[in-house]
C-alpha cells in the first residue's frame, strides 16, 4: 500500500508543481499567523480549562473558527499525549479527515502519517508515532469491534456531529455507555451552531462552550421565479457574478449535488466565459483566460487537487470553487464573498416500503440553507444566491436535515452492534430513535442473507460479515464465492464496485473513449466488464501507460488493487479461502446472482425494467454494457440504484431466471401456468412473493440451516 500510495502522490506532486499560477503562502511564520488569528484562539486558556475540568465538553462554533484544525492541537501542545495516548478527531466525511490531516501536520511542521495521521476506509495514514488521528466515524466504529474500550485513546473528539451522520449517532451512544466504564476517557463533542443543546441534554447537561466568532450580513437574493435547470441558472449566475464584480472583490462558491452536475456546471462555465471573452478580447479558448480559475471539490476528487483549493491566488486572479455539501461545514475555504446555492444535495434515502436505500437528489433544508449562505460572510460582507423562490424555502423545506439514522436502511449498523454484543437493538441509547419500519426492515434484510438467526441473533456468517468493511450484502458475497471456486474473481468485483468510476471519457474524446470502453466489454455484464479491465490491467503488469492508453483511470485502479489486497488480509486472517474459477465466467455471474438476488428486476418493454422486489419501474443506467441492446435480457441483478429524474439500475449482470429461483428461494418461486407451458411461459410469471408467503415461508424454513 505504502509504495501504491507513495507512487502516486509524488506523481501527483510532479503535475502540481509545474502549475504555475498558484502561490504559496505556506512559511512556518505565515502558518503561525492564521494560527493565531482563528477566533478559537482567543479562548484557547477557557478551552483547555474546560476540557481538563470536565469528562465530557460540547464545543460549539462558527465554520472556520478553528474546531476541527485548531483543538486537537492545542491539546496536544498543553502535553495530553505525553503518556502516549492518542486523540482521535472523527469527521463523517473521508475527504475532511484526510484534508484536516493534511492541514494539521503542516501545522505543525510533520510529515503526514507520523505525528498527524488519518484512517478512513482501505486507506491507514497512521504510524506508531501517531498521535494526532483523524479518522471517519465509520473508522472509530470498526475500531470499537476490535478494542470495545478503546484503550489507546486518552481523547476523544466526535467533530462536525451536527451532521448527525449514521455512524456519529452510533458512536455518540457507545461512548455514553463507554464513558462511565473509562474514567479517564474525555470525550469532546464539536458542532456548528445548530443541535449543540440536544448533545448536552444527551450526555446528562455536559457543559457547552461557545467559541465566540464574528460573521459579516450576507445578503440572500432569491430566485424570483421556479428555477428549472439548477446547472444552466448557477452558471449564468456565476458567470453574471464574475462579470460585473472587481477581480479583487471575492471567490465564488458554487454548492451542487454531485460530481457530475459539478463538471457539467465547470464545463459550462468555462463554455460561456470563453464565448464572452473572445468577443471582448479575441482569446480563442478557455485557457488563455488569466483572470480566473475553476476547481471541483467533491469526495472523489484525488487529495493533490483538493489542496490545491485552499491555496490564495494572487489579487489578478478569481477563484471559483465549485462544490457538494462537504464545503457547507467540514472544509472552509477562505476568500469566498458570493455563494450560488442550488438548493439540493444528494442524500441516501430509505424507502422502507420498498425495501431500497438510494442516492436521491433532494431539497437541502433551512439549516443547510443558511450554512450555506453563511459561508460568504467570514471575512467580510457577503451575497448569497439562492436559486429557489422564498416561498420554496418557507414551504418545501425542512427546518433542519433529517438524521441519517432516520432515512437508510440500517443493515450494517445492526450488524455492528450485535457484534459488539447488543442484543437488544431497540433500546440502544440514540438521539432521536429510528423509524420502527426501517429497523424491522432491516432486521428482516440480515435474517434473508443468513446474517441473524430466528431468535434475532447473529450467526457465525453474520458474525464473519461484520469482519469485513463491507456492506453486509457484498461481505457475504465474497464469502459465498469461496465456497464456490471463484472469491478471487469476485474480489476483483468488489473491490472495483468499491471505487469510484474507472472509465474516462474527457471533452472532445467522446468517441475515442467510447470505442476504448466497449473494447472491455463483456456482453451481457458490467460486473465482468469490471472483472476484465482489472484482469486486463494486471496482465500489463498494473501499468499507468496501459490506462491512460486505454481510457481507463489509473488512480481509480491503484485504489481498487489497494482494496483488494486489504480485503485479501481480512480473507486470510478470517480463514476465507481464495479459491479461482480460472476462465469458467459463468460461476461467477451465478455468484453475482446469488449475492444480489435481492436486488433483481425482469424486463417490462422496450429498455425498462420492473423491479421484482417492490414493483418499482426502473432503466438501465447509460452506463452499462447492456444499455441499447437491441435484445435486452430478461431478467437482470443490480448493485446500485440512481434515483435522479428518473429510477437507473447501475452496474448491472444478465441472470438466468433459475438461478433467481435457487438462489433467493425466499424471494421467488415459479408458479406454472398448464402442465404443458414451456419454461419460458413459467418464469413469465415468475413474482416476488407476498409478505404472507414471507411469513409462511419464513415459518416453514424455521429448523433449515440456513448458514453456508
Ligand atoms: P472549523 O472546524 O471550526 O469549521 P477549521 O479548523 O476547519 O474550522 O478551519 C480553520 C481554518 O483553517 C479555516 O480558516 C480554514 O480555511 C483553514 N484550513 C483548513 N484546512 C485547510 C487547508 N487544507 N489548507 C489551508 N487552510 C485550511
Ligand atoms: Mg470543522
């Protein structure tokens, strides 16, 4: 991994120091100076008081005052890990903590992974030397499998809790059962303005400490009218923004959904900028353009760009920062006076009655709405525009986001805590208690791939799953596969379903790219189209020119070869046996079959599908190998469903109905319809069951073994 990564960063590093545009401000003196000048700062004496005087501290301030940065440092100065013992900075999102890490070991003048680390998933920047250690709270978590007392840890600082994230919420109610058993565990709590009092009330009235921090009035323009398209009116904002306001005056920040409406919007940007400018100036295209510079920053994004967001630009030059919801409140980029807000984020959603977790683009709340805005009035007067009316605001939008533990489906978080030995998941202390639904919906979903028994406890496979930082689905998947000749094969899948897009396609090669990506396509599956490129690759010896040759990322495929490795580990010391199918593919696509029979939809019409879990009309994605067939399969798996405007099934397997019918007997029977009826005519009637039959079923299969 440490090769892997080193490769890649100083490859990286070579590109970003040929950028000649950005300056550095970066002296020891420099760092010493924002240091100081960070509103926490000032109450730094108040804070460490605080904190050695209580157990327990809920610390509350403004984004940017120095929570996250500035704390663990002072801490650490004041000699709290003196003895050796650790502090641990949780943040929901890896893109902070391995950001904030970066940060803060440049603060503090060390090289990143010795002092200052970070852990987030398949990724451990940490060493013996580590003392400083941000992690996700889903890191923690894992962590409090192997260590239920978490020894190493003298500190404890749950940051950014009031996103309310899953895993925070999980791990805000072990500590408060942990706490009373370690004394000596201080645990702080940090949050933006919003819920600070509810942390408190939770942790039985823990003191609250205010950083005092000033804003500047931004100014909210709304939409006067219903905004159709929210990437045509940010850029014509934007591009209105940068026309008629002085360089010198400010950034922009750009809040969007997701990566693509990120780099649509950028590339639009740049479309009509480039069009304004050769009017005025004669410029040909977009890069002879010197007043100004466009970044993306989502979670995706390789660490080397995300830094390059943070870098000062000299007075020449505007910046535009286009983002998701991780610069809301987990990173802070200064300079920025104009906010264009587009009003929506993409959360995961649970639908219970359906039975389905799904990204979903879906209105931000007030709260965000006003963090948002907020973000353009740190270092001065700010304007914030809202591309939505007033009244969408007052009535379509929740006054604060809905926790996390209340909208997915809580699979993994179950299985976590029956591993820590909660019997009872009911009454495990939390904030605000899940929809009841969703925990029997969920409960239901482990019982169906064997991870709990009847009683509700976990079973050796379910035990095995927890094992793996895996949803339980693909945990168990793997697992399945080595009983069936092909885990090695199906590593491959999981570890590439595990990393973000592989396929390239840059502006104005469309077409080349195209011809690239279908060269890998193997008809009929996108899972064995990921299979193949991975096989490709490491027959050309893990090569950077064979990727870039062939369109394919290479960053994207180091990480997955990085994942595989891990999960090879986690394999091994859990005795799960890597066994190879060799060439015979269609074991595997019967494994896939298997693993997602849960998650399986039969043709309805041209190109559509009908989901055969819950009804649900669903597409193919455009992505997928089977998108445009002339003769689309009948019936096919799924890993991943989009909900955008429309439902998309994404990375999708062509299934023979039997292996439907053998692998998820729970779900599907064959109901004949004459004697006589060839097997095609069976299957066309082929259904998901009943809740009834459920229950039938469920009680007839009580004395089966079930486990593998
Ligand atoms: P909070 O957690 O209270 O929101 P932070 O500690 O994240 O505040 O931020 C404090 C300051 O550190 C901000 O001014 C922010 O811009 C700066 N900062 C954070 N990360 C970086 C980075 N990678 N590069 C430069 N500045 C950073
Ligand atoms: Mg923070």
């Amino acid at each position: 991994l440490g090769n892997l990564l080193g490769l890649k960063e100083s490859h990286e590093k070579r590109e970003e120091d040929t950028t000649q545009h950005t300056t550095f401000e970066n002296t020891p003196e420099d760092i010493e100076s924002t240091r100081r000048s960070l509103p926490a700062f000032k109450v730094r004496s108040d804070l460490l008081t605080m904190i050695r005087d209580n157990q327990i501290s809920i610390i509350i301030g403004e984004t940017g005052s120095g929570k996250t940065t500035q704390l663990a440092q002072y801490l650490y100065e004041d000699g709290f890990c003196s003895g050796g013992r650790l502090i641990g900075i949780t943040q929901p999102r890896r893109v902070a903590a391995m950001s904030v890490a970066n940060r803060v070991a440049l603060e503090m003048n060390v090289q990143l992974g010795e002092e200052v680390g970070y852990s987030i998933r398949f990724e451990d920047y940490t060493s013996p030397k580590t003392r400083l250690k941000f992690m996700t709270d889903g890191i923690l978590l894992r962590e409090t499998l192997l260590d239920p007392e978490l020894e190493k840890y003298g500190c404890i600082i749950i940051d950014e809790a009031h996103e309310r994230s899953l895993n925070t919420d999980i791990m805000i109610g072990i500590l408060r059962n942990l706490l009373v058993k370690r004394r000596d565990l201080k645990l702080i709590v940090t949050s933006a303005t919003m819920n600070a009092a509810k942390f408190s009330e939770f942790f039985g009235n823990a003191p609250q400490f205010t950083i005092p921090g000033r804003t500047y009035p931004v100014d909210i323009i709304y939409s006067k009218n219903l905004v159709n398209d929210y990437v045509e009116a940010a850029v014509t904002e934007a591009v209105k923004i940068h026309l008629s306001n002085k360089i010198s005056s400010g950034d922009i920040l750009i809040f969007m959904t997701g990566q693509e409406d990120i780099e649509v919007c950028m590339d639009l940007i740049k479309e009509k900028l480039t069009e304004v400018y050769s009017k005025k100036f004669g410029i040909s295209k977009f890069e002879e353009i010197s007043d100004l510079e466009i970044f993306p920053l989502y979670s995706a994004l390789p660490p080397a760009l995300q830094n390059k967001i943070f870098r000062k630009l000299d007075d020449s030059r505007r910046k535009i920062v286009i983002a998701t919801n991780i610069a809301e409140t987990s990173l802070t980029i200064d300079g920025i006076r104009y906010v264009v807000d587009c009003g929506y984020s993409k959360l995961k959603v649970y639908n219970p009655r359906i039975g389905l977790d799904s990204l979903a683009i879906t209105p931000i709340s007030r709260a965000n709405a006003n963090q948002r805005s907020g973000r353009a009035g740190r270092t001065s007067t700010g304007v914030a525009y809202r591309l939505y009316t007033e009244e969408t605001l007052e009535t379509e939008m929740y006054v604060s986001t809905i926790p996390e533990l209340q909208r997915t489906s809580l699979q993994n978080t179950i299985l976590l805590l029956k591993s820590l030995g909660v019997k009872d998941v009911l009454s495990f202390p939390l904030m605000d208690s899940p929809p009841l639904q969703t925990l029997l919906a969920s409960l239901y979903d482990l019982w169906l791939i064997n991870a709990i028994d009847n009683f509700g406890n976990l079973t050796s496979l379910g035990k095995l799953m927890s094992k793996f930082p895996l949803q339980p689905s693909l945990a168990r998947i793997l697992i399945t596969a080595s009983y069936n000749d092909c885990s090695e094969e199906m590593l491959t899948i999981v570890s590439m379903l595990s990393v973000p897009q592989v396929f390239q396609r840059p502006k104005q090669r469309e077409k080349e790219a195209d011809l690239a990506r279908s060269k890998f396509f193997v008809p009929g599956s996108d899972h064995l189209t990921l299979l193949n490129v991975y096989s490709q690759w490491k027959q050309n010896k893990f090569s950077s020119q064979w990727c870039t040759k062939n369109f394919v990322q290479y960053r994207a495929m180091c990480k997955a070869h990085d994942i595989r490795e891990q999960l090879v580990k986690i394999m091994g010391k859990n005795k799960v046996l890597l066994t190879s199918s060799g060439t015979d593919w269609t074991i595997v696509k019967k494994c896939i079959c298997s693993g997602f029979a849960h998650q399986a939809a039969k043709l309805s019409g041209l190109g559509k599908y009908v989901h055969m879990k819950t009804g649900m009309d669903v597409q193919l994605h455009p992505t997928s190998t089977l998108f445009g067939l002339g003769d689309p399969p009948s019936y096919v798996v799924y890993n991943e469903l989009l909900m955008t405007s429309k439902e998309y099934i994404c990375c999708v397997t062509a299934v023979d109905p039997f292996w439907l019918v053998e692998s998820g007997p729970l779900l599907y029977g064959i109901r004949r319809i004459d004697d006589d009826s060839s097997y095609h005519q069976s299957f066309a009637l082929m259904q998901h069951k009943t809740g009834n039959d459920h229950a039938r079923e469920k009680r007839q299969r009580d004395d089966i073994e079930r486990e593998i």
